[in-house]
C-alpha cells in the first residue's frame, strides 16, 4: 500500500477532528472569547439572546471547558497529520488548513482583543486625530471604538506603522463605521494575507512545492497560527505578507538587482506594519553571489530603501511619529517576556538602565551573528528568521504570537526536528492564553511563561533521545541469535 494510500482515511479522521476542534473553539467563543461589553453593542448577542447567557456563570464554565476541548482536540488533530507527512501532499495541507480556520473566521474574537484596539486607532485616523499622540480611549473614553480594547492600549498611542493604520481607517470607512463589521474587515485581510504567506513560503525552499509539506504543516495548519492569526486577526499576518513576498523574491532571482530592488520595497512596506520587519533588509544583499554582487546589492537596498521610506511616509500622510512612539514611548512589560523578568530584577537592585544596555547589546551581538552566518554561507531565510526570534526575547513587550515573525523562516529547519518539538511548544503557547485574551499566569511571574516553555522542550528533547537510545539497544532475542551463531 502506497503512502498516499494509506493517508486517505487518516486524512478524513484528521480533517474532521480538527474541524471538530474548530467549531467548538467558535460555539465557545460567542460565551468566552474577547466579546464586545455589555454596554457596547453587540447586535449578533442581541440577535442570538447571547447577553442572557453571557451573565450565567454555569454557561460560562462549560464554554471554558468547550474551547479547552476543543483546542485539544484541534492540536491532536494538528499532531496526527505531522505523524504522516510523507503521504501528505500540498494541496491537502492547504485544505486542512481552510477547513480549519473557516468556524474561527467566522466566530467573535478569542485569545486576543487586539482588534478592537486595531479598529479605535483607525478611526482616530480617519477623523484626522494624531493616533501617535493620542489613544482611542482619549478622543472617545465611552465609544464602542474604545470601550472593548484593554486598558493597557485604550489611552496609549498606536505603536504601528503609518501603512498598517491607514489600512485600518480603510476598512473602518468600508464598515460605514460599524464595529463588528470592521472586525470581520480585518479579519478577511489577515486571512487574505495568510494565503500570501503561505504561497510566498513556498519559494523560500530549495525543492519547491513538492518540498513544502513539512513547513506548509507547521505554518498554514499549525493552531497557534490558526488562533492568532484568524481568530485574534493579528496585524503580524499583515506584516509577514510582504515581508515574506520580498524574501523569496530575492532569494529565486539569487540577489539581482531589479529583484532586490521589488523586494526592499516590500520589506520596507512590511515594516510600515509593524517595525521589525526593518530587520530583514541588512540581509537582502546576501541573496547575491559574490563579493561585488553583494556590494551593488547593498546600494541597491540602502538607496531604494531611503527612497520607498521616505516616499511611503509622505504619501501616507501620517508623519515619523511611529518612531517616536517606538523608540521613546513607555515599554509596556509582558508577562511573557524574559527581559521583562531581568529588568524587574535589575530595577529592583538600583542596575535598571544597566540591564536595559546589557540587553540592548546582546540583542545587537545577536543580529550581527545571524548576519555573519548567513554572509558565511548560512541559509538566508533561515538567518532572517533566527534574527526575528531574537528581537521578541530581547525586548520587555513579548507576545506568543510574535514568534510567528519568524516561524515561516525556521520552518524548514523545525518541520525536520521529531514533530513532538512544534506540537508541544505551540500547543503550550496557544493554552497558556485564556479565550479572552489574558494569560493564566498573572504578575509578578514575569518570564514564567517562557521559562516553562523552555521546560517543555528540554523534556521533550531528553525524551527522543531516551528513545533513540533504546531503539540502538540490541533486542535480547537478536543478542542470543547473534550468540549462536558464534558458537557455530
């Protein structure tokens, strides 16, 4: 029996569990998930009589326990298909994938609140309000554009780039201003932008599509980017799009110049989403081949970059204020985060400003190191993706879903690991984050998180090798056949 064969009735188990998984992950959410307040209005709550159970503590329990289950049951199912990968091919993972996310793509928010957050600052944007001076909260402290986002984001300034925030004023213009439509909004692009990601991953490897299995499975069907990236509508989706289009372009045109000329363009689009996509351009030059190649390539990525920066922000009509906000704007500290962890500790004994150095300086030996390994002849996507999981480790503002900044790069290199590594790294990630956007570990265990995935992936790691060993071990049937043999 052919491999493929064999997949196709384990391939309906496991698209049915997931989906299984999914739609309890969506009934749960209407009770748990990061729902609109009850003083805001809700009119798919007012339609289904969702308010009435919203306030029995009973329902609510029992939704906790659905969306437990039911992500357990989509990360077994996620699992099983990783056990199986040789049958598997693209077009099947891509299906998985779709019939994943379609109840999360249509089911109210979870695991995160961030959209609303997104939703208030595009409004501020398109009623002409600074979104780098001001907060949602602060141009309307009782609006349903401000009511639903955390405390923490309600009166801050937007920490986007000037692109992203233009999108969002976009699509709140489109929803004439209604916000769950604008939620369903933005939710359609970061699934848009997923496709893109997906396809875009698919040039990054050497052997093509018919390569991409295993990091088509840890990307496109992986929960935790199914959960933060549909369900939570992450803008980080937005930002890997073109960060990722521009990547590959430049490493299937081997460093040209027309390709890297397209590709920091699209880099530099990505980091008017967010920033860290910047971190990306110091290693387009190194697609190229050769000493002098690389050197053109670099004037190229300096003088175009200049030029798409500078040209973006005047067309965007939005100012450098982002910079500010992210240079010298207060760091809001994660629970999630190592750094946060040093620099309580560091705050505490008087060594505040030392600790925030040291970190700086590790983190800029860090990216330099990534940088020198993929020049040596390290593979460049993977050198950009090792450089995109140091910046989140490094910094105070850590959030589980940054590490799919770089997930599409490393995957490759994961997808080859024992599969137990991803599965129980991303499964701990997407549980240690309750349905409505809070984590269950709570200050001041600051870095607990981190360090307890750390934990995990060591046991894991003493595990495969206890496994291994055994599996090298001669069975004492084979050792007494082996000794009669001798004698003989």
């Amino acid at each position: 029996m052919s491999p493929v064969t064999a997949w196709a009735p384990l391939a309906r188990r496991a698209a049915l569990l997931g989906l299984a998984g999914s739609c309890a992950l969506a009934l749960a959410g209407a009770e748990v998930g990061a729902i609109p307040r009850p003083a805001s209005p809700d009119p798919l709550a007012r339609l289904f009589g969702l308010y009435e159970l919203r306030e029995n503590s009973i329902a609510g329990a029992l939704c906790l326990l659905l969306a437990a289950t039911g992500l357990g049951t989509l990360g077994w199912a996620w699992a099983s298909v990783g056990r199986h990968l040789s049958g598997v091919s693209p077009g099947q993972l891509w299906r998985l994938a779709g019939l994943w996310a379609l109840p999360l793509a249509i089911a109210p928010p979870m695991f995160s609140g961030d959209v609303y957050a997104y939703e208030g600052q595009g409004r501020l944007v398109l009623h002409n309000i600074d979104p780098y001076e001001f907060g949602p909260g602060s141009y309307e402290p009782t609006s349903p554009w401000s009511y639903n986002i955390d405390g923490q984001w309600r009166f801050a300034p937007s920490p986007y780039g000037p692109l992203w925030l233009r999108l969002a004023a976009c699509l709140t213009q489109l929803s004439g201003e209604r916000p769950i439509l604008a939620m369903f909004m933005v939710r359609a692009l970061c699934v848009l932008c997923l496709v893109v990601c997906g396809w875009a991953l698919v040039g990054l490897l050497p052997g093509g599509a018919r390569a991409a299995g295993p990091s088509l499975w840890l990307f496109l069907c992986n929960p935790l980017v199914l959960i933060h990236g549909i369900s939570g509508a992450h803008n980080d989706v937005v930002m890997l799009a073109p960060l990722l289009l521009g990547v590959s372009l430049a490493l299937r045109h081997s460093g040209k110049s027309a390709a890297i000329g397209v590709a920091t363009v699209l880099v530099v689009a990505a980091s008017l989403v967010k920033a860290p996509a910047l971190i990306a351009l110091p290693f387009l030059p190194l697609a190229a081949v050769g000493i002098r190649n690389r050197i053109r390539a670099l004037v190229t990525v300096v003088v175009t970059g200049v030029g798409a920066l500078l040209g973006c922000s005047s067309l965007l009509h939005l100012g450098w204020g982002w910079v500010a906000v992210i240079i010298g704007g207060p760091a809001k500290p994660s629970i999630w985060s190592p750094a946060s962890a040093i620099s309580r500790i560091a705050d505490a004994e008087g060594q505040g400003d030392a600790a925030s150095l040291l970190l700086g300086v590790l983190l800029l030996v860090g990216l330099v190191a990534c940088w020198v390994w993929g020049a040596k002849g390290g593979a460049v996507s993977q050198a950009i993706g090792c450089a995109l999981l140091l910046v989140p480790l490094a910094t105070v503002t850590m959030q589980p879903w940054y590490l799919l900044w770089s997930l599409p790069f490393l995957a490759p290199v994961w997808s080859r690991k024992p599969h137990g590594y991803a599965v129980g790294g991303c499964m701990l990630l997407t549980f240690m984050v309750m349905p409505n956007g809070r984590s269950w570990i709570r200050p001041p265990l600051y870095g607990f998180p981190f360090l307890l995935l750390a934990v995990v992936l060591l046991s894991l790691r003493l595990f495969y090798r206890r496994a291994q060993g055994q599996e090298q071990l001669p069975r004492p049937a084979e050792t007494a056949a082996a000794a009669v043999v001798a004698t003989d």
